[in-house]
C-alpha cells in the first residue's frame, strides 16, 4: 500500500475516519488537501478525545483532527527520531508541504522496548462460566483452554497484559476448574497465577468477592474470551486521569440499518424518513479497570453479573467511566461464528 492509501480529504466524516483507521489496522490516519499536501493527523488517541467529548461523529474530520502534528523533512530525520521517541507515527514530508512518506510506530518499524506500565498491576480473569454457546467444544474443553491457533485463549489474554508488565494473574474458577488449574500449574511461565474457586456460580462479577484480602490495587478485569489489541497501559492512565472506580474498555462500533426508517408522531403522521441511518456507538468488550474498592464492597456469595455492580455505583453517582477503542482492537470468542472468525484470523498470522 502507497502512503494515500493512508489518507483522507478534509470533508470526511469522523465516523468514516475511525472506521478507515479500523479496516486499515493502524493507529493513525492523515488528513490531505487535493495537492497531497498534509493538513492534519487522526489517531486513535483523537477519536477517544472526541468521543469522551461527547463529539457528533457525522462532522468533518478537521473537528477532530491534530492540526499541527511533529513531521519530518526525511526518511532518515524520522528514523532517527524513532529511537529518541515514542510516537505513533513519524510523517514525511516535502518542503511544499506535501506527504510522501511515513513511519508507523508499530509492527517491524516500531523501535521494541520492554513496557512496565502494569508492573504493579493485577489481572483477574473470570473463567468459571460452562461455554455453552461453544458446544460442541466446551463439551470437552472449559473455554478458558480452547485453542486458538497453537496457543490457549487465556494464554493470549495472559500474553497481551505480560508485553505491559502485568506479571500477576489471578483466576476466578468453578466449572472444570481442576482441569484449567492442572493445565496452568504444568505449564511453563514466568509469571505468578492465583486460583480462586467458587462454590457455586456467582456470575460475571460476583467471584470478585472471593479476592477480598487478596488484591489491595487497581486492576484489570476480562472474560476468558476476549481479546483487547490495544493501549492497556493508556486505558489505566486514563481511568487515574478521569478518576474513574470503574473503566469500561468500550469498542466503537458502526451499524448501518439496510432499509428506510420512517419516524412519525402520536398520530401515525411521518415527520421524517431516513435512508438506510448509520449509527455509531460504544460496545461493552468485557474488560475493565477496577478500584479495589469494587472487591470490598460486594456480599459474600452473592450472585451478580459485572455491569450490574458498575450501575450501583452510577446510581450513587460515582464516576464509571470508558476507554474508547476501534472494533478490530476487540476479538471475542464467545460466539460460535466469533470464535472461528477468531482461529482464522491467528491461524492466517501464525
């Protein structure tokens, strides 16, 4: 692919530029007038910016874009510039101002370095759930060690958080739990895992009261069955920044309705009719960052699932709050087709 494929024209709606950002798989998009000449940068850190900002998505992309970005004047000054700084992307550009070339810092050009942001920081993976959507695989297998390509998916989740530093896992158990703490205990690893078992099944939130005592920080929460290829340590700086008890890391979605909608009032009369309406909205993934308050709070053995516990705290009015992402940063297995398109897409990689 050529350096426009990368662009978009300055009458291009946010939506449409996130959802380029989504198909092109990179973190970052460029803003070009008709001579190729560079008038802005959208990355993935604008869209959230935007989004949290309560921004309308059908508005041009220079509502949202960074209109003074750091460019390069060569291939080299940009290179150069990689080892000295994290950026998302490095743009070329010529003296007249227009883009001829870019480095993104990410995949073979990214300059490797070892993350630390979750050192300190837990992550506690619900995996006690029976899989049922999963048959006939969960009928012999607990979810948490279907294999994806060669490797379990909890192993991927474990793998994502282990690239930022994350070295302590705990897991909340309870169908087939044996089986996923022999695996665990024979596997080779280089970091600490926890096993806590419940009695009986306490739903997708209420196994964290088994950790009282256990975790005293903030951490993160995920399903057995998701993966998040994004920020991790982004997505737990902005939950200190907004002050959040609890962060939903939330994937933006785009739903296009494949017929005319038709709205009208009390009385049957049409004001208004809309060919085949684009909505955008933000989608719960399943994974979250957590105050350890959460643990302290919740009964012993009481039955509850996650986003039930965060709507309490809403309807006390403390802050839960999102981490925007694009919808290809979120895999989820929990369906059927989901997880093939899942083996697929690692299998293709691999």
């Amino acid at each position: 692919m050529g350096i426009m494929d990368y662009t978009v024209l300055p009458d291009t709606s946010i939506r449409d530029a996130i959802e380029k950002i989504d198909r092109l798989n990179k973190r970052a998009i460029f803003v070009v007038d008709s001579r190729k000449r560079l008038l802005g940068l959208f990355t993935e850190g604008d869209m959230r910016k935007y989004i949290l900002s309560d921004g309308n998505l059908s508005a041009s992309i220079t509502e949202a874009m960074n209109c003074s970005p750091i460019v390069f004047d060569s291939v080299i000054s940009a290179k150069k510039a990689q080892k000295e700084q994290k950026m998302v992307v490095y743009p070329v550009v010529s003296p007249w101002g227009e883009l001829t070339d870019a480095i993104f810092g990410d995949g073979e050009n990214e300059n490797k370095k070892i993350n630390t942001g979750l050192n300190d920081i837990p992550l506690v993976i619900m995996a006690g759930g029976k899989g049922t959507r999963l048959y006939p695989y969960t009928k012999i297998l607990p979810k948490a060690l279907i294999p994806i390509g060669n490797t379990t998916i909890t192993e991927r989740i474990i793998n994502q958080f282990y690239n930022y530093g994350c070295r302590d896992i705990h897991f909340i158990l309870n169908h087939r739990a044996n089986m996923i703490k022999s695996y665990y205990e024979d596997l080779e690893k280089n970091y600490a895992v926890h096993y806590h078992i419940e009695h009986e099944f306490l739903g997708t939130g209420g196994g964290l009261s088994l950790l009282k005592g256990k975790i005293n920080s903030t951490f993160f929460l995920s399903n057995c069955d998701i993966l998040i290829n994004d920020d991790l340590e982004c997505a737990l700086k902005t939950h200190r920044v907004q002050k959040n008890i609890i962060t939903f890391l939330c994937a933006v979605k785009n739903l296009v309705v494949p017929y005319g909608v038709i709205n009208t009032d009390t009385s049957g009369k049409i004001i208004n009719m809309t060919e085949k309406p684009e909505y955008t909205f933000l989608t719960n993934t399943g994974v979250y960052v957590i105050e350890p308050e959460v643990i302290n709070d919740l009964k012993e053995n009481e039955f509850i699932h996650f986003p039930e516990i965060a709507k309490r705290y809403i309807e006390k009015g403390r802050k839960v709050g999102v981490f925007p992402i694009p919808e290809k940063a979120w895999l989820d297995m929990g369906q059927f087709a989901e997880m093939e398109n899942m083996m697929k897409e690692f299998e293709d990689k691999e």
